[in-house]
C-alpha cells in the first residue's frame, strides 16, 4: 500500500517539472524558467485587477460615484491644508534662521516679511533659502526699518568669567573685592 502512494504523488508531478534539486548549469534554466513564469502570473494579477475594478466601478450606482468622488476631493483638501500649514511653517523657521543676526529680534522677521509661500519653495519642494536672504536684505534696507536692524552686540557681564582683569585693579577680581569688603 504504501508503494501505490508513491507512485500516485511521482506521477501527479507537473509535466517539465521535475521533483529533483537542479544540478550543474541546469540550475540557470531552471532560474530563467521560474521568472518567466512568476513575470506571467504578475501580469495576469494586474490584468485582473484592473478587471475587477473596472467591473466595481461598473455596476457602482451613480449615489455611490458621487460619495466617492466627494470622499477623495475631502481628503485631497485636507492633504493640501496640511502641506500648506507644514509649508508655512518651515518657511517661518527659516525666516528666523536667516534673519538671526541681520534682524534685532529674528521672530518679528517672519511677521513682518509678507513672503509669498510658493515663491519661497522650489519646485522640488526645497526652500529656496537665497531668495528669502535677499527679501530680508531688501526689507532691512529701507530707511523706515533701520530701527529693526540688529546692533553691535553687547554683553550683559565681562568676558573674563569673573576672574578678572588686569585692566584698572591690577590684580584678579577675587583681591579687588577682598579689599574692598576690607575697607567697609
């Protein structure tokens, strides 16, 4: 019996195809053969695909196109409303970023620059980071906006890290304040 079992599976093997590992070069045919088939099925998958949707959308009702219709143009508004607010944004903090340093406080830059967004992108969709120095450059030329350049700057303390100089004590800070506790 279990011979007869045997000979069923062996005979039941697909006609070319052979149950036994490739040996030699026999392996590149057998390769060459497995992605012409695997290229064929894939192309009759996507035949049936386009098939089938072409049957859905055939025997949709006309109620059921147009919530589907409204459905995408939905979500096509929101993709844009959100690109838009992300698009804003990064254009925001690159106004701050270029305007650090040429402008007296960099976050009123990008409130006081009236950039058109599309014109501050690329079409690649990168900012085009030279057209917005030279917009900050134009609007900090004008003699109206002289007043929001930034100025020299100034430190708040020493840059001896209060150590001290040896500028008008002639010694570290730490004596001159000793002395001057002493003399109180």
């Amino acid at each position: 019996m279990a011979e007869q079992e045997t000979t069923t599976i062996e005979e039941t093997t697909t006609e070319g195809t052979s149950t036994e590992e490739p040996t030699g070069e026999d392996w590149k045919g057998h390769a060459r053969r497995h992605e012409r088939e695997a290229k064929k099925a894939r192309k009759e998958a996507d035949g049936l695909r386009t098939r089938l949707a072409e049957h859905d959308d055939a025997s949709k009702t006309e109620t059921e196109r147009a919530i589907e219709q409204a459905r995408k143009e939905a979500a096509d508004a929101a993709r844009a409303e959100v690109s838009e607010s992300y698009r804003a944004q990064i254009l925001s903090a690159e106004i701050r970023a270029q305007a650090a340093g040429k402008f007296a406080n960099p976050r009123l830059a990008a409130r006081l620059l009236d950039l058109d967004v599309d014109a501050a992108f690329s079409d690649d969709g990168e900012v085009n980071s030279q057209h917005i120095a030279r917009q900050i450059d134009e609007f900090l030329e004008a003699d109206e906006n002289a007043g929001l350049r930034a100025g020299p700057t100034r430190t708040t303390g020493s840059a001896d890290a209060g150590r001290g100089s040896a500028g008008a004590t002639g010694g570290d800070m730490n004596d001159f304040i000793r002395t001057a506790l002493q003399r109180t």
